[in-house]
C-alpha cells in the first residue's frame, strides 16, 4: 500500500476548469475569483468573501484593516500552524498565546484572563475543522468589563467598540454552528485554500465578513478588493477594457490577490463540496471511528456535539498512555507500512523561532498533551474503503507494539521484527503490495 496524507482532489471537472481560463486567456483576477466568491457566500451564507492568495496575507490585511499596530496585542492559541502567530507579528504587534482545551481549540476562560486595555483581536483556531466555543468567545467579547476595557485608537475599532472576533477557519470550511456556517459566529473568518485543504486553490484564501450592521459589508468588500490589489483603483479586468488604462493609489494597500488560474481549481471543487467531497469526508470519519472505538486507548477527535459540526479535515487520533517518542514511533512504522500519518500540531512555543522571543512550552500544558498523543491519520475523498481498513489494521498493530513494550527497552531492530509478526500475518489480502 501507498497512501500518501493528503493530495488535492482533482478531476475533471477542476482540469476543465482551469482549462478555460487558459483558453479565454484571462488568467489573473477576473471572473474566476468572482464565481468562487459567490459559491462561497452561498455556502456560508456570510455578508461578502473576498479571496486572497492565502490564508496568512488575508490574515495580515484584516489585522492591517482593523489598524492592529506595534504595542497592541492579540489572542491566540498556543496550538495551531504558525501563521496565526506571524500575522499578529508581521503587523508589528504581540501575539499572546493561551492554552487550548482537551477539544483542541482556544480555552475561553484562559482568553477572559489574557484580555487587558491592549487586546485588539482573538483569534481562534478550528483545529482539524472543529469550530471553537464560539458562543462563550461571543460572550467575553461583550461582557461590559471587557468593553469597558477596549482602547479603540482607530476608526474600525470605534466602529466596532469591543474586541474583533477573528475565526482561523483554515480547516473549518463546511463546519457547522447551530445549523448555521460556522463562519456566522465570528466578526471575520478566514479560510485557507492551501494545497492540503479541504478546498484548494494551490494557494489560496478567502476573507468573509460577518459584522455587526454598522458596517457596510459592500463597501467594505469594495474597498478589501482594492487593498488586495496595491490600494488601486481599478483591477486588472476594469483596466484591459478600452480606454480605461487611468487608475490611482488610493491608499497603501498590499498585493495578494488571487488569480483565477487557481479560483478555477476551487471553483471546480466548490461546487461538489456539500454533496460530495464532504460527505465523503464524514463517511471516513465514522469508520475510522468505528474501526478504533472497541481499542481501550482510543481517543475520539471532537466530530459533532448538540450544536456543532467539524467539517472533518483532519481525522486527529489520540492514543491514551502513550509518550511523544512512542508517538513518533508509531508514525515511522506506519509509513513503513505504506501510510502517510501527520502531526497537527506540534504548538509553537516548541518551535526554535517562537522559543527566542520568549514562549515557553511549559506554560501550555494542554497543548503538549494533545500534541504528543496526536496522529493525524489520512482523510480525504479519493481514499478507497480498502485503503481505509488498511489505516485502521496498521494503527492498531502499531500502537499495539508500542503498548506492550515501553519503547525504551526495545533495541532498533526488534521494530521491524515485530511488524512482520503482528502485521504482515493480518494482512495477507493486501499481498505484494504491503512494501516492508
Ligand atoms: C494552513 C493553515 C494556515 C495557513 O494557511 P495559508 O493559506 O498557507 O497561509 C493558517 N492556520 C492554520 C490552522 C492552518 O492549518
């Protein structure tokens, strides 16, 4: 077997797709970018979309936008990918990290404490698709001590008068909050359409607006369109008509726009997302799950409660009693059994950058206990019913090894022994293909 973790789902319809935008010959931002920005509205019923070319620089521009400026600072778990950090950092403010909670995602009650007269923004993570307490991170937000409390030193923050709500939903497109698009919980959601991701563009992002109805979300999305696009007047499309070559700077915006050579690729994706691709998503979840539960050491990832619903982009297995090392382990005798597994996250403040401006994993508890049990396993639409069996036979004999002799005593070589002794017998339907 060979299962690699996570390729990009690409039929035809997505080479058809891209396809035509190579034959209409336009193929920077145009009527790509604006369909998909549609089909995304639609999903997600939010006020507008606006797509970028990733996650990371829509997450800067709504930062910027917000006027988030040295000196100020911004909430955010100690669990995620690094972006969440560096685009609090590259708008020259401080990220302050919290620990998350046994779901993975921001604990509320560790945000209510990290809050002083400098808190700007929270920004909360989706891990593996599962939307954060939004309800309670509503709450905080307007409590009037926390009003109270809020500095607005810029004309969106008088706007708003309290802390922005921001949702890292970079997993989470198609999760669910009380029967509503998780991203109507959140003053901002910003969904990455990188490589790996449930929908991809190659690169990828888009920014949607759900703010209070003070603001005007059109004229919001007119002026974000603009500061994609160097704060110009006109984009690429209005320029190329006849005449229409005049354009001002209006204001120093940034450059991130996304082409539609790579809208195409989303757009194709999008608009078999809720019939096709997530269900699918769902399917494999649920026989991951019914393939573990009967081990005593799984841990079930958070799938669905009374109000939410992950939009299963990651399949995050934890294993009971088991250390780091074992951890990494596992993962190596599952890739020597032809499966891709993958770790989300290890938390930044185990990272070398993050560990020389000060973070300290020891202050994040939570975190590094999800971390080090974590296997993320694959989940995506093209796997087959027999590659996911395949997943489930590989995990349990693998874990099973490192349960039954603590991995300290066990010399190198005996792994490779032990695989062939409680794998390969199992897996005789599998034949040639089991590569060890
Ligand atoms: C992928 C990811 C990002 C970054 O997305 P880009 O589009 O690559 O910038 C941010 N946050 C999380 C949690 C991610 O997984």
């Amino acid at each position: 077997m060979n299962i690699p973790f996570s390729p990009p789902f690409i039929d035809q319809s997505v080479i058809d797709q891209v396809l035509q935008s190579l034959q209409d010959k336009w193929i920077t931002t145009g009527p790509k970018v604006k369909a998909l920005e549609q089909e995304i509205v639609e999903l997600t019923n939010s006020d507008v979309a606006i797509c970028v070319n990733s996650w990371t620089s829509g997450a800067i521009m709504m930062l910027k936008w917000f006027g988030v400026k040295p000196g100020d600072e911004v909430i955010i778990p100690a669990y995620t990918y690094c972006a969440t950090a560096l685009s609090v950092l590259h708008c020259g403010a401080t990220p302050i990290m919290v620990d998350v909670s046994d779901d993975f995602c921001i604990d509320p009650k560790k945000v209510k404490k990290a809050i002083t007269s400098k808190t700007k923004a929270i920004i909360a993570v989706d891990i593996s698709g599962w939307p954060c307490n939004y309800v309670e991170l509503n709450t905080i937000i307007r409590e009037s001590e926390v009003i109270n409390m809020f500095t607005a030193e810029s004309e969106k923050q008088q706007l708003l008068g309290r802390i922005l709500l921001v949702s890292d939903a970079a997993h989470s497109i198609g999760a669910t909050y009380n029967g509503l698009a998780s991203a109507k919980m959140s003053d901002i959601t910003i969904f990455s359409f990188h490589a790996v991701k449930n929908i991809t563009t190659a690169e990828g992002g888009c920014v949607c607006l759900n703010l209070p109805p003070r603001f005007s979300a059109l004229t919001e999305y007119e002026f974000l369109k603009k500061y994609t696009l160097n704060g110009q007047s006109k984009d690429a499309l209005a320029k190329s008509k006849g005449g229409g070559w005049r354009y001002d700077i209006l204001f120093q915006g940034l450059k991130i726009n996304m082409p539609d050579i790579c809208a195409a690729v989303g757009l194709a994706q999008i608009k078999k997302y809720i019939n096709e691709l997530l269900p699918r998503r769902k399917e494999i979840a649920s026989k991951y799950c019914k393939g573990l539960e009967q081990m005593n050491w799984f841990i079930k990832p958070p799938l669905q409660d009374d109000n939410r619903e992950t939009s299963y982009h990651l399949f995050p297995l934890r294993i009971m009693g088991i250390s780091e090392a074992q951890r990494d382990q596992i993962i190596d005798d599952l890739a020597q059994l032809g499966v891709a597994a993958n770790v989300h996250f290890i938390p930044m403040p185990m990272l070398t950058y993050f560990k020389s401006i000060g973070y300290k994993i020891k202050d994040y508890p939570v975190a590094y206990k999800q971390y080090s049990c974590e296997i993320s396993l694959p989940i995506y639409p093209q796997l087959s019913d027999n590659e996911i069996q395949f997943v489930i036979e590989s995990v349990i004999a693998t874990v099973q090894i490192q349960l039954n002799k603590p991995r300290k005593l066990q010399p190198k070589n005996r792994i490779k022994e032990d695989l062939k002794l409680n794998i390969l017998p199992n897996f005789s339907d599998y034949g040639q293909q089991t590569h060890i």
